[in-house]
C-alpha cells in the first residue's frame, strides 16, 4: 500500500443554499471496502429537508430554463475545468469509499468532465423545426425543458453515475435533486458540488442522502418532480417506475444487464482474450456491462478458455491506492457473499472451476478473479447477472445457438462479438437483443454515443445528445395570419 492514504472529504446534504453536515442528525456509516473500517458519517435528509429541496428545485427550475443557452454552456464548461482540476482529489475518495484502483477512479473522473463538455455543446444544438405550410400560416415545433428530475445513482462508479443524472438535465434546462449512493457519496458530491462552485445556481443542482426507498417515495410522490432517471437493478428499477407512473413522470432507467460475448473460430482469439479478460475484471466485474457469458465456437473453446483462466491467474488483486493493483476490492460486503452462493450453485451443478473462486483475507471485501466454464444453463449465475470478477465459458455449436443463448435471457444492455467475417458482423448487429453492441472490441461508451439497454435492461437514454432530449418535451405551435 501507498504510505500515506488520503483524507476521506467530509460529506453534506446540499440543499438550496445549505451545506448540510452530519452534526446532530441520524447518520449512515460510511465503510472502506478495503478494510471494512468505518470512515465516515453520512447525514441523513428528514421530510423536511426533502420537502425545502422540492422548494429550491421549483424555484431554480424557473432561473435555469430562463438562462440563455450561452450561459448555460459557460456553466458547464466551468464545471467540466474544475472537475477536471480536482480529478486526483474526486478519484482518491471513489477508491477510499468503492475500492477501484486509483487510476481507475481518476480515470472516470476525467470522463465526467468529457461527457460534461459535451453536454455543455448540447445546450446550443436543441434545434426544433418549422414544418412546411402554404402562405399565412406556420407551424413551429420547439423543445422545452421538461421540468425538475429526480436522480438516484448506483455505487459502483460513484462520479459518472451522478454526472450521468444531472449534466443532461442541466443542459436541457431543468433542475436536479440527485440522490448519489449512500455507501459511495464522496465522488457523486465532488460532481455536485463542483457545479455548484461553476455558477450552476444551488436551487438547480442539490444533493440529498437518506433511506433510498423513503427518499425515493417522497420525491417521486410530489407534483414539482416531472422526470426519474435512475440507474441500478432490474428490481428496484421496476419499482421506481410504478412510483412515477403515479404521476405520470417521464423516466430513464438504466437497469442489470448480463453480457453475452461471442466468440467464433475465425476471431483474433489473442486480441479477444487481452481486450475482455481485462474489461471483465474492471472495478471488480462491478460494471453494468459487463462481459459475463462467454459463448466460444467449439474448436476455439479450449484455448480461449485456457488463455483466460492463464489471464485471470495473472490479476493484481489489491488496496486500490497500491500502483500495481489491477482490480481492488468488491464495493461492499454484499459483493463476495453473492459470488460464494452463486459459484457454490453453478459448482454443485457442474460446472468447471478454472480459477479462483475463493475470497481473499480477512480484511475487507477481496474476491479472486474466477473463471467457471462448461456452466449448465439452469445455474443461477447463468441467468442472474453475477456483478462481480467471474466469467463464465461455455462452448457453442455455432452461430445460431450462440445468437439464441445471447438473447435468452431478459437483459439487453450490451453485448460483445468476435470474429473477421464482415457478412456475420452484419448479421449480429441486426440480431442481438442489446441496447450497445461492440464488434471486436471492448467499447460501447463514448460521450457522444447513446447508452441505455433494451428490455428488462431499461428504456430511455442517456449520454450523447439523447441524455439531454430525454429531458425535454416537445411543443407545437400552429399560428394563422
């Protein structure tokens, strides 16, 4: 480990005006998931303090949709220099507080400022359109911001989560009450509050903390709020929406996916191997997407899985502040429980252990990278996503069969394949069932691109220019002479 570890930031509700500290309040404790230890005390939000946020967001909604697109972007570019200024600072509280290497976690900071210099372009390019009429009369249709949103955020990438539910809504307009995860709220705050030290007015941008289901319900409960964004499972996101179908909010959902990779014989198999083991056992396996379900051609299975099972081997497993640590610690003690119950599961009905497998210590949440092959389908971690450092490999017959078990499960985030015949790349892309698809590669997010799933993997966008449409309405205008 580094000699010294950085100071974990003290953490605050931040409504309206009000930095809001732990100091005579209910608190949430705060853990190291390299240690297990205590390090903080995160302040609860009461009905009231909800309620004065609800206030502030009413009122700011009015300041921020009636600022000039030229501000606006001024704004957000100032917010994307300072995030970009205090990278270090933002990313050593994401490793203290989730784990992930250090150069990961600053790495993901950069990325909010880059997605957040995109978003800042976006406030000049919300184009709307003069439909084409005969002489005396004219039809304009034009795109409105659509009115306060409430965010809430997984913890597995702290800062992007966060920069993921407000930047887009910022830039259409609107103001945001976001709600980072309780167990990683440094990294979501430094976003925030980084805004805020930009110009973004206090009312417009807030932070709260609290019981995510009493949080939830309240925001989602009251009239001011008209869109949800959230991001996290399946479960709690089906939930959410019924909350808002209650009033009708407009939503964004980006829920569990379950990520197929298809492999076949005529694939850069080394390529394949470098580029996926190293995105499977990113942040711990904790990314939404994932590869998990390896799905190889039969006369290449064998030595794609022996080259992963030889990659998986080679893995630094470490405290995120070591420099030679490849992949830290699971975010929580939920992380390795989770694995044990569903590797147990898989094992008892034949599946192969290649490596790993076990947790690691007796000190924080360390789990080896695993790597399972020749998984039988009715194995819970065949069809539950893992979310965490285990592969599963299988051998496939062929085309068909591989495209079949890529779209038999309900999931449909992202999806990967491998192979140099142009005609079948053709084919995948119109085939697979995934909201994000990357051939030959282990990329599916870039600012400017959408990100979302399909079926149970949620509907609605963000990044890109649909992450600010998506928070906008449309209005149609018919004028007569």
């Amino acid at each position: 480990m580094s000699s010294t570890v950085p100071a974990y930031p003290a953490l605050n509700l931040l409504i309206g005006e009000e930095a809001i500290g732990a100091s005579g309040r209910d608190t949430i404790d705060v853990l190291d998931p390299a240690t297990g230890e205590v390090i903080a005390a995160l302040p609860k939000a009461t009905t009231a303090d909800l309620d004065a946020a609800l206030e502030a967001a009413a009122r700011g909604f009015k300041q921020w949709r009636a600022t000039s697109a030229d501000q606006r972007e001024a704004v957000l570019r100032k917010g994307a220099a300072l995030i970009r200024e205090r990278a270090k600072d933002i990313g050593a509280a994401i490793t203290r507080e989730q784990g992930k290497p250090l150069k990961e976690a600053v790495g993901e900071t950069i990325y909010c400022a880059m997605l957040l210099e995109f978003y800042a372009g976006e406030c000049k390019r919300l184009y709307g359109k003069t439909l084409v009429r005969p002489d005396g009369q004219r039809v304009e249709v034009r795109h409105e911001p659509v009115g306060p949103v409430a965010g809430f955020s997984a913890w597995n990438f702290p800062a992007l989560n966060v920069i993921r539910k407000v930047g887009g809504p910022l830039a259409a307009g609107c103001s945001v009450i976001v709600k980072p995860s309780e167990e990683t709220p440094a990294g979501g705050l430094g976003i925030v509050q980084a805004l805020r030290d930009a110009g973004v007015p206090a009312d417009v941008c807030q932070a709260v903390f609290g019981v995510p289901d009493d949080i939830s319900r309240h925001l989602l409960a009251s009239p001011v709020i008209r869109k949800l964004t959230f991001t996290g499972s399946t479960a709690v996101g089906k939930h959410l929406a019924k909350l808002a179908a209650e009033n009708l909010q407009r939503a964004t959902l980006e829920l569990g996916g379950h990520g197929p990779v298809l492999v076949f014989n005529d694939a850069d198999i080394d390529k394949a191997l470098d580029t996926m083991a190293g995105n499977k056992f990113r942040n711990a396996g904790q990314v939404c997407v994932s590869p998990t379900r390896f799905l190889v051609e039969e006369d290449v299975f064998e030595r794609f899985r022996d080259g992963f099972v030889e990659r998986a081997k080679a893995v630094k497993v470490g405290n995120g502040f070591d420099g030679d640590t490849v992949m830290g610690p699971m975010a929580s003690q939920r992380g390795p429980d989770g694995i044990q119950t569903k590797l147990a599961d898989a094992l008892d009905k034949g599946a192969k252990l290649g490596a790993g497998g076990n947790r690691i210590g007796n000190q924080g949440y360390f789990h080896e990278p695993t790597v399972l092959s020749e998984v039988p389908l009715d194995a819970t971690i065949m069809n539950e996503e893992p979310f965490g450092p285990v592969a599963m490999i299988n051998p496939m017959k062929g085309e068909e069969a591989m495209i079949e078990e890529a779209n038999r499960l309900p999931y449909g985030l992202a999806a990967y394949a491998w192979t140099q015949d142009a005609k079948r790349r053709m084919r995948l892309t119109s085939e697979i069932e995934a909201g994000m698809i990357a051939i030959n590669g282990g990329t599916v997010s870039a600012v400017d691109a959408p990100f979302g799933g399909v079926k149970w993997s949620g509907y609605g966008l963000e990044d890109g220019a649909e992450g600010v449409t998506a928070c906008m309405v449309s209005k149609t205008i018919h004028e007569a002479a």
